[in-house]
C-alpha cells in the first residue's frame, strides 16, 4: 500500500457493492463520516453497484500549475491539460476504504470555513449547483480516525497551492 498517502498510479477497485453493503463495510471499516458525506452516499450514483478498477493518482494545486491557488473550475481546467480526469463521485469511499495507511492530520480541527489541513478531496464533478449541498469527498485522518467527509464550497472559493487533489488517471496514460 502506502506509507505518505501521497496518491500516485493507486490502483482501486470501486463499486462492486449495493449502498447498503458499502455503508456496512465503511462502518465495518471503522471509517468515519460526516453529515455532508452521508448525503452524498445517499446520491444515485451509488445506485449501480457495478465495479471497475480505476488509476487514481494525487496533485497539489501548485503542482497543476497554479501556483498562487485558483477556484475550482481553474483547478480541474488545469488537471484535464495534464492529461487528468475527474473521478466518479463513487471514488471517494472505496478510495477511503483503500488508503488505509493515510498520514494523521497535524490538527484535529475538523470544520473551520477553510480547507482542512491533511485532506485528500477527491476531485469529481459537483453533482448539484446548490452551494449548500455538498461538492464531493475528501479523506483525512484525525487523531487516528480515519474519515471520508463532504465539503461545501461556492465558486469563489479560492483552493490554496497546497491543497492535494485524487485526479483519475485515464487508462491511455
């Protein structure tokens, strides 16, 4: 596995699992989540439980290029000119599940209106418009507790240099 969960060519196995099936093992797993997370897992792209192994690989904003931070729109424009994809929203529990050596976070805060530090987010496409409805997930261990989150974040929110995304690696690549 890996000992920096610093992601790069990470193979994953995602899907494979009904909803119900996946909320055990992440509960099984000791994973754990936040109310944003949970209405995500609630969203029908977890309806189809069709499984399939993906390449996920890890950028910081700064190493996509954008080294005085950007929003989001400029975060994934950049990640698609270096050949990234955006991950399926599914990616982000089985990512969790499968990061099971994730360095702890250098402080227990877990909301403070700003990217929280240790955090993985999962770079997806947002599944809703509405501001109050959660982006995607991200991953973070907390004082030895693994977390699959959900963060909120409107289009003016400006993604600092050292925040690390999990980009999908295409399979031509």
């Amino acid at each position: 596995m890996m000992s920096t969960a610093k992601v790069e060519g990470f193979i994953v196995q995602v899907g494979g699992q009904t909803r119900t099936q996946l909320e055990r093992t992440l509960r099984d797993a000791g994973v754990h989540l936040n109310a944003y997370a949970e209405t995500l897992l609630a969203h029908p792209a977890f309806e189809d439980p069709a499984g399939r192994t993906l390449r996920i690989v890890e950028r910081t904003v700064e190493q996509l290029g954008l080294e005085e931070g950007a929003v989001l729109f400029q975060v994934f424009a950049a990640a698609r000119n270096q050949g990234l994809e955006l991950c399926p929203l599914a990616v982000g529990p089985y990512l969790r599940l499968a990061l099971t050596d994730q360095v702890n976070a250098p402080d227990s805060v877990l909301s403070a209106g700003r990217s929280p530090t240790g955090a993985i987010h999962i770079a997806s496409v947002p599944v809703s418009e509405d501001v109050e409805y959660p982006k995607g997930f991200y991953l973070r261990v907390v004082d030895g507790q693994a977390w699959l989150r959900g963060y909120c974040c409107d289009d003016t929110y400006v993604w600092t240099p050292e925040q690390r995304l999990a980009f999908l690696l295409p399979e031509s690549h």
